[in-house]
C-alpha cells in the first residue's frame, strides 16, 4: 500500500537520480583535461571547477523542484528548510581519482528525513554504472544504457574469500588520532583481495555483490549520508566502527550480513 511517505520517498528518488546523472555527466566535460585548476581547500583535500559546478547544478535543480528542502553541500555548505528532508551532496566524491583521469569517482546524492538517511545514489558517471535506493524500495543497478536491476550483496560466509577495498591505507594511520592499521593489516591477511577501489565506489562493488567488505576511518556526512540506504536495500550491514548502523559518526563499513560479526570483532579488536 501506497502511503504519503512512500509517495514522498519515491518523487525524491526519482528526481534525485535524475540529478545525479545530470551533475555526474557534466563533470565529464573536465574529466581527463589537461587545463584542469586545482585547488586546495584549508583542510589541505583539493577541489577543481568539476567539483563546484556540479554541486551548483544540483543545488538550481532541488531548489526549483523542491524549495521547501534544505541542502547539506561538501563545497556550499547548508541551506536551510522547512519541510523535514534535507538533501546531502558531494558532486564528485573521489576527486583525487578525478584529477588522476581514474574513472572511479561518483556523484553521490543523499536525501535525510529528520536527520536520518532514506535515499542514496551512487553514480560513477566516467564508468557509466549507477545504484541508487530509498527506504523499502529497493536498491537498483544500472550499468550503461541497459535496464535497471536488483542490487543485492554477496554471499560469501568466509574471509579467506572476501574482496575488501577502502579509499586510502594511508588514513588508516593518518585519520583517527590512534593508529588503526593494524585493522587494515588483519584484514588484509585474513581475506582474499584487499584493493583502494575506495571512496564511494567501493560500496557501489558491496551493493552489487562484487566486493564484500567497504571499509573506512575518517568520512564525513555528505561521503556517508548515501551509502546506508543503498547497502541496507541492497541486503548489506551498514555501520560505525562501533557497530551501530549510523551515518554520523566519521567512519564506515559495509558489508554483507555473513561477515558482518567478523569484521566488526576485527575492527574492535584491532
């Protein structure tokens, strides 16, 4: 049964996908320039001309078909609104790959009810592959032109078979304030593959069953806020190295619910 927030939900996601695929396209145009600035913002992370003009396309794009919403940007800031639902955006999240001319960064656009994430997309537009889910509507997968799918986790019940990926080894060691590389190296020794096939990316290969563990130590709320809908409709275990399934915490993990116990016990007792 349809109801006012399923309907609410489904208008969101409709749009937000069709956002996402608009800003993540446009920043096509910059990708793998030779005239390509860059610049440092004061936390040292680099941003480019890609970066900000896709954000501002998002942010014309809701504040014209959803006015009433407030807006969480990686590069503007927040605007402020009324009406419950707050949209969290990083227009290209991973954007040293960006700037590498590596075609695994992505679009990622969340949408919050009440400070809690129900939609997310992943778009890697230079890759052409998008998921994107809402609350209790699924998560699908795209790839190319062809039709949407089912995303669904893997399921391998055995590190020794597991594919773990994280968006840098060095923050292991860097972002935390204590060192947790010894979580990276357990892991590493214990699974199959360990790649930095990172940033959202990684967790696009959890939602899709090709990589099982997505794991890292420092994140903020617009790298975040999307993937928790997307793993948990996909069928995976979203959470804090804690083990609480948040997104507000600066950190994550993913993964499908076989292994979930087990990377958590190395996390905790790293």
């Amino acid at each position: 049964m349809t109801t006012p927030e399923s309907s609410q939900l489904q208008s969101r996601l409709d749009f937000a996908v069709k956002i996402a695929r608009l800003a993540g396209e446009q920043t096509l145009e910059l990708f793998r320039t030779t005239d390509l600035e860059i610049i440092r913002k004061s936390d040292g992370s680099p941003v480019t001309a890609a970066d900000r003009g896709a954000e501002q396309l998002l942010r014309d794009q809701i504040g014209q078909q959803f006015p009433e919403d407030a807006i969480l940007g990686e590069e503007f800031g927040e605007t402020t609104g009324t009406s419950g639902y707050r949209w969290v955006l990083d227009p290209i999240d991973g954007t040293k790959a960006f700037i590498a001319g590596v075609p695994l960064y992505t679009t990622l656009v969340a949408v919050m009810l009440d400070d809690e994430p129900k939609i997310g997309v992943i778009f890697a537009p230079a890759a052409r592959e998008i998921v994107y889910a809402a609350c209790e509507l699924g998560c699908w997968h795209v790839i190319g032109d062809g039709t949407p799918q089912p995303a669904r986790v893997s399921q391998v019940d055995n590190l020794a078979e597991a594919v773990v990926v994280t968006s840098s080894v060095k923050s292991f060691t860097t972002e935390r304030g204590v060192d947790a590389r010894p979580v990276f190296d357990q892991l590493q020794t214990k699974c199959r593959v360990t790649r930095t096939w990172g940033d959202a990316f990684g967790y696009l290969l959890v939602a899709t069953g090709r990589a099982e563990v997505a794991i890292d130590p420092a994140m903020s709320l617009w790298d975040t806020a999307a993937l928790l809908p997307v793993i948990e409709e996909a069928g995976g275990k979203f959470f804090d190295w804690q083990g609480r399934a948040t997104v507000h915490n600066g950190e994550s993990v993913a993964t499908n619910p076989q292994l979930a116990d087990r990377v958590l016990a190395i996390i905790q007792n790293g």
